[in-house]
C-alpha cells in the first residue's frame, strides 16, 4: 500500500473516534457473522461483505461500530478507544 492511500486510511480511523489496532480486535468478531448481517450493517454487497469476512478486506472506519453492534450488541468491543 503506498504512503498516500496508508495517510488516508489512518485520517480516516481517527475521523471516526478509533485507533488502527481496533480493527484488529474487532476483525476475529466480525468474521464469525454472516454475510447477511455483515450486509445490513454495513449496506455493503455480498461481494465485499465476503471479503471482509475472510480477512482479505477491511471495511471502512465509518462501519466499525455497526460491525461491533452486530457482533455484541451489548459489547463495547470499540469503547476502549471511542467517544
């Protein structure tokens, strides 16, 4: 990933209220739903909603926390870094 493309994936991390290292937590989590709910949570299409559930893609910042609801709604699995 080139420098530019990583600068803008970091401002858009912290745009959204979390850390680069939230993903990480959250990805094993996110993993273990379904391709429809990863789908509802994020309006994705089922295309990318595989991918992100396979790990060979991440989904964009602004989706994080829906992500984590649908996991555990209940969970603050991004309070840690969120406000």
């Amino acid at each position: 990933m080139s420098k530019g493309r990583l600068d803008a994936v970091e401002r858009a991390v912290k745009e959204f209220g979390h850390a680069p290292e939230d993903w990480e937590r959250l990805a094993p989590a996110v993993a273990a739903l379904s391709l429809q709910q990863i789908m509802d949570s994020t309006g994705y299409a089922i295309s990318h909603a595989s991918r992100i559930k396979t790990g060979k893609s991440r989904p964009h910042p602004r989706h994080w926390a829906a992500l984590a609801s649908a996991v555990d709604p209940g969970a603050a699995l991004l309070a840690a870094t969120s406000s």
